[in-house]
C-alpha cells in the first residue's frame, strides 16, 4: 500500500514499511554530504549554522570577482614578472582588508615535461607567489602554498607551451586559526569595510570643473 503525499505542492511517494527515499524535507542539512557518514554531516551542519561555510564560499567569489586571481609564468621559470608583481600588489591589497580570512596558492604548469617535474615547477611557483604577497604585509600563517596541481589541470589542452597554463590561482581557503567566528559580532564590521572601500574616488585627477563650458568651435 502506497501513501500519496503533497509538500510544497511536490507529489511524493512513501511505502507503508517505513523505508523512503532521501528527501531534503524531511532529512538535516548536509545529510549527504560524506557518502553516508556522520562526521563530515556534523561538520558541514557547524559550518552552515556559525556563517563559516557560506561566508568562505561568499568571500571566495568576490575575491576572484574584485582582484586578478592568476598570474602567469615564462617557460620552465618560477620567476614573478613586473605583471604578475603588478597583479599580487592587487591581491595583497585585497587581502590586507579581511585579517580573518587564510588563503592557498595553487602552481600549475603547461604539459611539456615529466610529470614530476612539472609539479614540483608548479610547487616553486606557488611558493614563489606566497612569498611575494608575504612581502606586501600577509602574514605568512595566512598562506598557503601546499599544493601543486602540475600539467594536469590546463586551462587550454595542448602538449605543447602554452603560457595560460604556467600559472598559479590564489583563492580563499578558510579562516585563521583561532580568530573569531564571523557570527561573533564580527560580520557587519566586515561589511563595513566593503562599504567603505566602496566609496573611494577612482581617480586622483584635480582641476577638473563640474560646470559645462561652452566655446565658440
């Protein structure tokens, strides 16, 4: 015998032996998450509930949204050009105005090479980006450099050189160990921040009227 029930104006269907299939409805938040286990379910839930995960994933896409999140590298080199110089200024200007937030650096690298090789390059360079934005001010316990995908992550697939792939990518990863939760208190100031910067003229030119002139041309 079958029971017909209707949530939210969705038809489900429920067997009288008790037993029913996964439903968001009727299951905790993050019930999936884990492949069945309970740790990562727990985890997942804290997350949700104290503002960490959603805040994290937020701050990750406005950071890739409002600075430059890639440089790029010459061929079988580590070393940082004036753009990419240019580029982690930017970042680590970004990253100065949020003193909770950790971030990793990922290397990569084309696909000319061993593969060995190619992650140990990708490794240097990710290292080498950490240092750089340690330079400009980052604490060095706010950055990671860890993590080396080599030559099997392009951004265009090709065995030959190709600069878009000999790049690192900096992205948010979590918060500094210890600092307060977001939630304590803590997130409005943030905001505050955003707004504030927000505000800031984009250009230092002076002498310029607000008033139209006309001429006789």
């Amino acid at each position: 015998m079958l029971k017909l029930l209707t949530i939210g104006g969705v038809a489900l269907l429920a067997g009288c032996s008790g037993t029913s299939t996964y439903s968001t409805f009727t299951h905790e938040a993050g019930a999936l998450v884990g492949g069945g286990g309970f740790g990562n379910s727990i985890m997942n839930n804290t997350q949700i509930m104290n503002g960490e995960k959603s805040y994290v994933i937020g701050m990750s896409h406005r950071f890739s949204e409002e600075v430059t999140s890639t440089v790029n590298f010459a061929f079988n080199s580590s070393q940082l050009d004036a753009g990419a110089r240019a580029t982690l200024a930017q970042q680590a200007n970004w990253i100065r105005q949020f003193p909770e937030v950790r971030f990793r650096v990922y290397g990569h690298t084309d696909a000319v090479g061993s593969s060995g090789y190619n992650k140990a390059l990708g490794l240097r360079r990710a290292n080498a980006v950490v240092r750089y934005l340690s330079s400009q001010g980052i604490s060095r316990s706010r950055l990671e450099a860890v993590v080396s995908f080599g030559e099997t992550q392009p951004l265009v697939v090709t065995e030959g050189k190709e600069r878009r792939n000999r790049r690192t990518v900096t992205e948010v990863s979590g918060f500094v160990d210890g600092h307060p939760t977001v939630m304590d208190g803590k997130y409005a100031q943030i905001v505050y921040r955003g707004y504030v910067d927000s505000a800031k003229v984009p250009s230092t030119l002076t002498g310029i009227s607000d008033s139209v002139t006309t001429s006789g041309e």
